[in-house]
C-alpha cells in the first residue's frame, strides 16, 4: 500500500516517497520525538522472527560506513536517511578515477569487515545498495535484508533483486550480475560472496562497465559462471586485489576482506622504477607531513568531536520467559561500558552481549530473584536471591553464586560502587553498605522521623548519596552528605540515576525525565524534560537503567505487569449482570457518567500521556478532549451538574493544578486551581457553585495527612479552602443528591472505610458506615443508599436521614473482579452510577495473568548524544 505525505506509521510522519526496491518501497519521514529524518523502508508482508533478530545485530554493528538502522516496526525499518547519490548513479558518469575508485573501496571494505566480525553477511552488495555523502562518506545499506522471509518459489525473471527469498542452499539470493559463483548455482554462501561482490562492484567503479550481464536473469547467470573479466581494462595497480577477490572457486577466493584491504594499501605501481623509489618518496612525504600536521597542531584548535550515531533496536525474549514483575525491584540492568546487559526472569538470570543474538541463563540462578546489578569492571553481578532470602554476586565468566549477606531487611535495589562496596536500603533504617566480598553491613544513612529511603546510589565524589524519599507523596529525590549528614531536596520523583553526562534521570509517572545536575554545587541546574515515555513501572521502579558508556536499556509499558494493562470498561446491574460496551482496551481510569447519561468521561493513557477522552455511549465512538502537550497529565476528570464541562487534574513534574473546558472540545483550557501542590476534583456541591475536591501534598510529620478534603467556591476569587483537614488520610468525598452530606474514605480506623459527615459543616456529625473495610463510596440517586467497594464485593448500605443521619448494616449486593482504586492514597475512581441509579460502570483488566511480565527490551545505543541535544547541561 502506497503511504502518502502525512501519513503515521508509528510514531514517524512520512514526508515523501523514495523509491521501491526488493523488500517493498522507501519513504523519507520524520521522527518528531528527536527531531530527525529518517529512511524507512515498508514490506508488504509482516517481518518474521527470524529477520527481527537480524536486525537487531544488524542494529548492534554501529559502524560510520554502514547506514544505521534505527527502529524496526511490525512490517518496516527505520534507517539512517543519508543525503548523496548511489554508487549506481556516480558509475552512469563514467568510470571512476583510480584513486577515487580505491578510497570508495576502502570504506566499503571496512563496512564488510565490520560486519563480518559480527557474523552479518550482506548477500547483496551492489552500487544500488551504496551511497556516497557529499563529504565523500560511504554508506553501504540493506544488510542482511536478503535474510528477511523464508520462501521457497522464487521468480528470478520478474526479481533480479532477490532480496526477499530463503538464505539456505537450493535458493538463489541477490542480485543477479553481482552474485557470486556459489549464489548463482544455489548453494549456501558465506561472506566470500560478499568479497566477490566486493570486486565486481570495483571493476565497475574502474571501468564503468557491469562485469557480467546479459538480456535474461539466466544469461546474466550464465556469464558469472563461464565468463572471465577483461584485465586489461583494469588499472595495473589493482589487477591483483581484483584476480583475488573474483576467483570463481571460494575456496581460491581471498578468505577474509582485510586481506582485500591489505591489498588496497600495498597495491603495486606500474612500473619497476616508480616501484623502486616509492619507499623513499613515503618517507620524505611521511616526515614532512608530521612536521607540518605539528605546526598546525600547535597552532589551530581542534575539531570538534564528532557525534556518535544513534542506533535503537529491541530485544525480545524467548517464549518461555518472561520478565520478573517483583515489588521494589529492577528486573534489568547494563554493564559500564554498555556491552552486556542482563535481566531476571522467571527462571534465572540471562546476560545477552550486544555483539550476540540471544541470551544465555547464568547457571544456578534459577528461581525467585530479581535486581540485579553489575561491578564497576563489568565482571560479576550481584542479584537478590528470594528463595533464600540473600544478596549474591556471580562472576559473568562462570562459576557458581557467591553469598554476600542475608537480605532480609533489605528493601530496594543496590549500587556497586567505585570503593568496591554495594550500598542498599534497609527496611525502615536507611541506607546500608556492604564490601563487595561479603562481611558485616553498616548503616551509614539512618532515614529520619519523615524518611523512607530507597534507590541509593553514591555519586563520583565518594559522600554525596542520590536516594529516593518514598515517605511523601510524591516522593522526592534527594542527595544526602555521609561526612556532614546533612540533606536536601532536588527535585520530585523516584528512581534517580546520576550520569556521567552531567544530569539526573528519573522517573515521573511512567516517564523518564532528565535534569542538568551540577555536581560541584549539588544543585539542580535546570528545567526537567521527558526524555523516554511509556515505560514499564514496578511499584516505585522504572524499569531501566543506563551505562557509563551511554547505551540506555529499557522495558516498554505502561505500569506494573504492562501486558496485563489494557481494560475495558461495562455495565453491571444491581444483580451482577454484565453488558459489555464496545468501547476499545486502553489504560483507563476514572470513569465519570454525564448528567444524561449518554457519555463517559474516562483518563486514558498512551504513548506516555494521560489524557481526557470521552466515549459517546449513543454514537460509540472515543473523542479526545485535552491536547496540552506542556502539561501531559489529565486526569481525574469530573462533568458540570448541566453536562456543559468537564473538570481535571492537569499537570507533570510535580505541578498540578484543576482546570477545565468545554465538553464538546471547543475553546481553551481555563485553570481553576493555579498549578503547585496536586489538586484533584471529586464532587460538586448542591447548587453547582461550589467544587469538592482533594489536596495532596508532601508533609513534614508522620501525624499530618498526605490528602486533605477542601472546596474551590466557582464565584469570587476562586481561593480554595481546607474542608477536612485532620490526621488522617480522606479522600474520595462525594457530595450526597440534596447537597446535605457527603461522604469519603478514611483511614483513621487503621484501614480505609467509608464515613458520612454533614456538608459544608462537616464538624457537627461523623458517622461510620462501613465495617470490614471499604473505598470508593457512590449515592444513589434518591439518596437513600451508599454503595461502596469492599474487595471484590460491591456493597450497598441504606441511609435515613431524618430527624438525624442513621444507617443499616452494609450488604453485598454482587461480587466480581472488577478494577478497584489504584493507589494507597485513594485519588482514583474505579467506577461511577448511571442517573437513574440502576447500574453500575465498571472496568475490568482485559488479561488476566497478574504475574505475567512483559517479554522485549529496547536498546539504544549512543542514546547520550541524543541526550546532550535535547536537554543541554552546562
């Protein structure tokens, strides 16, 4: 199919066409999340298995001389765009001269040597498969594109360019003219078809003559297999490279490209006197260069260094794995230098090298294990062991695992630093050390009355900690001194890395966020800004990790158990019958009935935003109502009594505020509640006039609350006000049909239940209506009954109200497994009722394996540069 300009493939926007080829046809488009264009090549036909771990290695080879693959998609690549004509296009000039023939050889030489130590045969080298930048850079492209489909009927008269056929023996494979003697006969091949390549496309280059071709495909093949090339047209001082590469017998065939580079540097000149004399002519010209490249040395700054490419390619794990999903823990990590990482899964530990295709299992580490960690030299790897309980190292080279310490305090995960010791969180302590050969632990943090301290990891300058606080909510990230225990706050958010780059990661909802970081002062030195979305969360753990080198792993998702996260949302009756909604899965919460019941309002998250859609229940169709991308948080959204808006959370970073807008989309978003500590709309008062909401903020006391109730009066100066504000914990109130009452979580019994006060004054009555627990109070329409969540039972109590609030004994009306409130602090609403209180809407997880972890990893290698660019550091 034929894509046109401004068409989405993923998340790249194509531009305009390039070409067609074998594998299917090229665009140019643009890349929007790092501001690039790219190439991207599209298949009619879906990728198999097989070619996706091609080009994975593909993707590993980073080399200047090869086009870099990017991305690959469920049916195309994403490639390095590179500006200049083919080699096929510079040979319709005319022959190429000598030395610019042999330079444009050199680099193709050093692509396949690359690529040859790798295990990547290309199979399909040509001048069409060559470009040429306009610096004079050589890029050869399509490696391994010969290997993508396994098909056995191949039509050699309609495909010259065979690059989609099978790779084994029997089935001829590339271009016809530049195929080797091997290839054209059917047989398997090796990377001295790729030398023989090599050498036709040289002869061309030199003579600007096709070394072998004919009217058919079977004649081309023929003259490959019968017919010899005219040396006499070949320059003398590359008949020999040329006679080596295109013997037609592999086993006569020079065995190793570098032997055909070696070859280039000491090709002979024409003549013996000219031979004779060059020794001394290098020498001169050798020393006089070094003397002038020494003048101009000391005299002319140098260059600046030039940027690595950027490569990203995913590695997906094998069937009968899947990724640990433990509770404070990383389930993936890279080494130093960036070469190797390594992740637990159900059965143990696996280290995949980048220069590999697949993964082996560490030996005995099967079994209940998860964050690990390499030593600063990359050569061991320390891991928890839960089957007993301990933290143990292993040395990658082999050898079974070497017991540290018991582990049973400890909470987290670990950092090996520099001084050869491991630093870790130790349940409600603080910060822990340990050497790395084992022996006896210190506290070298001890956490505050307010602290509760995870995620450490010691900064280059041996005192200063990085640590996460998970006392508050949000929870900060902070540094911490080990000579002078004092302590600050930098910024918000969990999971925090320090870089060598000179700037702090971390994580932000689901988000990666980076920060400038000057280590000499330990200050934040600038505004955070989202680096990598939609990543994979466990608890308070992203999972990534980045190496010195700058080679960033990570698990792609949307939260614990990712693959699980999709959800549809229902109607169920007061007896527990469902009927299903056609709405689509998506990560949705938060579901809010309109006042006539014909639309749902529901936060759905994807591609690292959170955002309003509303589903029309009447029309069946989703329509997106907030587009802020400054502000990518939209959530709890709540309609207006007349239907006429829509209120929201909107914020990111650690600023929330409440704002709202239309709800048929049309004008600006209006801020209600200036954007600062999260706020979170719930209910509206009687009248309409007056909103009901929560305040979440960070506290100084274990005795303060981390959610208050207050109200925002719509008229006037719009200020908001505390509401309830005690020790404990409130949250979800809603206000009752009449205005009169409302009800709200609590947790001032120890465990949240439901409670009824009077509303606005909410200090002349407290009645609790819940007794085994409870969260997510709703009213019926008349007012008569509440209705709760109580585990996996939908509870409904009857309420009297004159002379005074009374209730009866709460009863469960149905059970089922139904998506219950989200997080400890009770923000979210897993449910709501429709007007005429009949039935309830409620969301169920769309698969429903809650240990099932996720199964790829993307990789991105050189990923600092792109880092560099898009949040500078001084």
């Amino acid at each position: 199919m034929t894509l046109t300009p401004g068409t989405k493939l993923g998340p790249y926007e194509i531009l305009s066409p390039i070409g067609a080829g074998g594998m299917g046809e090229a665009y140019c488009a643009r890349d929007p999340r790092v501001g690039r264009d790219v190439a991207i090549k599209v298949s009619a036909e879906q990728f198999s298995e097989r070619f996706e771990r091609e080009a994975r290695a593909i993707a590993a080879l980073n080399h200047p001389n090869i086009a870099t693959l990017y991305d690959v998609g469920p049916n195309y690549l994403v490639m390095e765009l590179v500006e200049g004509p083919t080699l096929q296009e510079r040979i319709g000039k005319g022959a190429i001269p000598l030395d610019e023939s042999l330079t444009i050889a050199r680099q193709i030489a050093d692509a396949l040597e690359s690529a040859h130590e790798k295990g990547i045969v290309h199979r399909d080298l040509k001048p069409g498969n060559i470009k040429i930048k306009p610096d004079g850079t050589v890029k050869v492209l399509d490696f391994g594109l010969a290997k993508v489909e396994e098909k056995t009927n191949v039509n050699l008269e309609t495909s010259p360019t065979l690059s989609v056929a099978q790779t084994a023996a029997g089935v001829i494979l590339g271009t016809a003219a530049y195929m080797s003697p091997e290839q054209a006969r059917g047989k398997s091949v090796d990377k001295r078809a790729d030398i023989w390549a090599f050498g036709v496309v040289l002869y061309e280059m030199l003579t600007g003559k096709r070394l072998f071709q004919g009217d058919t495909v079977s004649d081309t093949l023929a003259a490959v297999l019968k017919e010899e090339p005219e040396w006499d047209r070949i320059p003398v001082k590359a008949r020999l490279l040329l006679r080596s590469c295109l013997q037609k017998d592999p086993k006569k065939r020079l065995a190793d490209i570098s032997d055909a580079k070696l070859l280039l540097e000491d090709a002979p000149e024409s003549t013996g006197a000219r031979r004779s004399l060059l020794p001394w002519i290098a020498v001169v010209i050798v020393l006089t260069a070094i003397t002038t490249a020494l003048v101009v040395w000391t005299l002319k700054p140098s260059a600046p260094e030039k940027a690595l490419e950027i490569s990203r390619f995913r590695y997906e794990l094998a069937k009968d794995q899947q990724l640990a999903n433990y509770v404070f823990q990383r389930s993936l990590a890279v080494s130093p230098d960036g070469r190797q990482i390594v992740y637990a899964t159900n059965g143990g530990l696996y280290l995949r090298s980048m220069d590999d295709l697949d993964a082996r299992l560490i030996p005995e580490t099967g079994g209940n294990l998860g964050n690990p960690f390499f030593s600063p030299d990359g050569k061991w790897i320390g891991y928890w062991s839960g089957a007993d309980n301990q933290l143990k190292k292993v040395a990658i080279s082999g050898g079974s695992p070497i017991k540290l310490m018991d582990a049973s305090e400890n909470i987290g995960s670990y950092s090996w630093g520099t001084d050869d010791t491991i630093v870790f969180g130790l349940r409600g302590k603080g910060i822990g050390r340990i050497p790395a050969n084992g022996g006896i632990s210190e506290l070298i943090i001890k956490q505050g009355q307010d602290e509760h301290l995870h995620d450490p990891q010691v900064l280059p300058d041996g005192d200063s900690v990085l640590v996460t606080n998970l006392f508050y909510l949000p929870s900060k990230i902070m540094i911490y001194s080990l000579k002078s225990g004092k302590r600050s706050v930098l910024i918000e958010g969990y999971s925090a890395r320090y870089l060598p780059t000179g700037h702090i990661v971390y994580a932000s909802g689901n988000n990666l966020l980076a920060v400038p970081f000057d280590l000499k002062n330990l200050k934040v030195s600038g505004k955070p800004v989202p680096v990598v979305n939609d990543i994979w969360w466990i608890e308070v753990y992203l999972q990534y990790a980045v190496s010195d080198s700058g080679t960033l792993v990570y698990v792609p998702g949307t939260g614990i158990a990712a693959a699980n996260a999709q959800r549809t949302f229902l109607w169920v009756d007061r007896n527990g019958k469902e009927e299903s909604i056609a709405a689509p899965p998506s990560f949705y919460q938060d579901p809010r009935i309109s006042p006539d019941g014909t639309r749902v309002a529901l936060a759905v998250t994807a591609g690292g935003n959170t955002d309003i859609q509303i589903w029309d229940l009447v029309h069946k169709n989703l329509t997106r109502l907030t587009f802020d991308s400054d502000w990518h948080y939209h959530h709890h959204p709540l309609w207006t009594p007349d239907g006429r808006r829509i209120a929201y959370t909107s914020g990111n970073a650690g600023m929330y505020g409440i704002c709202w807008k239309a709800a048929d989309g049309t004008g600006k978003d209006e801020l209600l509640v200036a954007r600062g500590t999260k706020h979170v709309p719930a209910s509206w008062s009687g009248d309409g006039k007056t909103l009901v909401g929560l305040e979440c903020f960070p506290t100084s006391s274990t005795s303060s609350n981390m959610t208050d109730i207050g109200t925002l009066m719509l008229q006037g100066d719009r200020k908001w006000e505390p509401l309830l504000n005690e020790k404990y914990n409130e949250a979800q109130p809603r206000i009752s049909p009449d205005g009169r009452w409302m009800v709200y979580t609590s947790n001032e019994s120890g465990r949240n239940e439901i409670y009824v006060r009077p509303f606005p004054d909410v200090d002349k009555g407290l009645w609790q209506v819940s007794t085994s627990g409870g969260d997510s109070p709703l009213w019926s329409q008349d007012g008569r009954q509440i209705f709760y969540r109580s585990g996996d039972a939908v509870m409904s109590v009857s309420i009297k109200m004159d002379p005074t609030f009374s209730n009866e004994t709460p009863k469960p009306l149905f059970h089922g497994t139904y998506v219950s409130a989200d997080f400890i602090a009770n923000e979210f609403s897993p449910w709501d009722i429709s007007p005429d209180g009949k039935r309830f809407l409620m969301m169920k997880e769309s698969r429903s394996s809650p240990g099932e972890g996720p199964r790829r990893i993307n990789i991105v290698l050189n990923w600092f540069e792109e880092l560099k660019q898009r949040v500078p550091a001084k």
